[in-house]
C-alpha cells in the first residue's frame, strides 16, 4: 500500500479527516508490523507507510515537502506533520502561483497563524522559492525533471539495517543544495535536502527489514 497511496488522495477536507482517523484506529497488526525505528506515534507511522520514501513526480506535492522541509528545519518533523493541515489551508494548499504573489500584509497575516510555525525568516522564504520555483518549472518544464537529475532519474536504494543511523547529508543532497541556493531558493541546507529526498523517494532510506523496503524495490505490475 505504501507504494499505491501518495498524498494526491489527500488534498479534500474529507479525505484529510479520513487519513487522520485512520490514525487514530490503527489496529493492532497495522502497529506490529517491522517498520523502520524512528516512527513514534500513529500519525507519524502512518505517513511513514503510506508516503515516506514513495518516489514522487507531481510537482505540486514536491513542491509542498520543499516547503515543509524548510519549515522543519531545527525542530522535529512530528511537529510539522501535527500542523500539515494548517499548513495547507494557510498557503493556499500550496500552489505556488500564488504563493509567489503574497505581500507584506500576507505575511503578517501568516505571522499571526497560530497553526504554523511563526517564524518570519521561514515564511518570507516561502514566497522566495515559489517564485525560484515557478522559474525552474518554465526552464525545465516541470520541476520533477529537473530535481530528479540529482539521482539520473531514478531512486537510490540504500541498505541500512534496523539500529543503523541515517546520514545527515550525502554528496547528492550538497549539490542539490548548492544548485537550488544558486537558483534562489532559501531553507534548502544539505540537511534539509536530503530529508527532501529520503520523504519524495529520490532516496529509499527504508531499513532492509522494514515491510516498506521490499515494496519499493519491488517493480509493480
């Protein structure tokens, strides 16, 4: 299911309410399963089966973990997945058309949203790469094609066992970062591109023994 699911089926109010009471009553086998360490609670487990490493070429959906990766940076990705919905609702469901249009008097409006995180550097840099975006999608075509380059199209499948941590960084997220810095974007550290990649599946950070591993490398009729 990992693989099948992605967060298109998750842009309705009803579907949203749908995926948070899945959530809440996630039954017992569903929480037995082996899965990779790090997530903690039902929301997060989750997103970690259902999206987490899934390869992701819609531009709008990369486009909103761009957004939220940048948002995350210093605190924990549990906060950001508690506020996704106010994010979503806050930045026009992140369409970057019109993001790329907010003013000062939409900023501080934003600033006063208590379901995000007010941070004025995070929320001006918002605007900043929907705007870095939409040149990027012109000059390529999409943006899928362009982020992709970084891994010659296709996901890098990596072997971690379980108990084994993850890099912070690799050389393919330093030069996503220095290209996207050059093309304008902010919040996009090394760091913040790499969990880039492991969440839209440029990477498959999964442990081996994760039931989601198996399903990603394998191909799907």
């Amino acid at each position: 299911m990992c693989r099948i699911h992605t967060l298109l089926a998750y842009f309705t109010k009803d579907t949203l309410l749908a995926y948070k009471v899945e959530a809440m009553t996630m039954t017992a086998s569903k929480k037995d399963l082996i899965r990779c360490a790090w997530p903690s609670n039902d929301l997060s487990i989750l997103y970690h089966d259902r999206e987490w490493g899934v390869p992701q070429h819609n531009d709008h959906i990369l486009f909103e973990f761009l957004i939220l990766e940048g948002a995350q940076a210093g605190l924990s990705w549990d906060t950001i997945l508690q506020k996704r919905e106010n994010y979503r609702a806050a930045f026009d469901q992140f369409d970057p058309k019109k993001i790329a249009r907010y003013d000062s008097r939409k900023a501080q409006q934003l600033l006063r949203n208590e379901g995000i995180i007010r941070n004025r550097l995070k929320i001006a840099s918002a605007t900043k790469n929907a705007k870095a975006f939409l040149a990027v999608q012109k000059e390529f075509g999409s943006f899928d094609h362009y982020i992709w380059q970084f891994v010659s199209g296709k996901p890098k499948v990596n072997a971690r066992h379980l108990g084994q941590s993850l890099p912070a960084s690799t050389p393919e997220s330093d030069a996503m970062s220095k290209d996207l810095k050059k093309r304008g974007f902010n919040f996009v550290g090394s760091t913040i591109c790499y969990a880039f990649m492991q969440a839209t599946g440029l990477v498959n950070d999964h442990a081996v023994e994760c039931f989601c591993y198996k399903k990603l490398v394998t191909p799907q009729n």
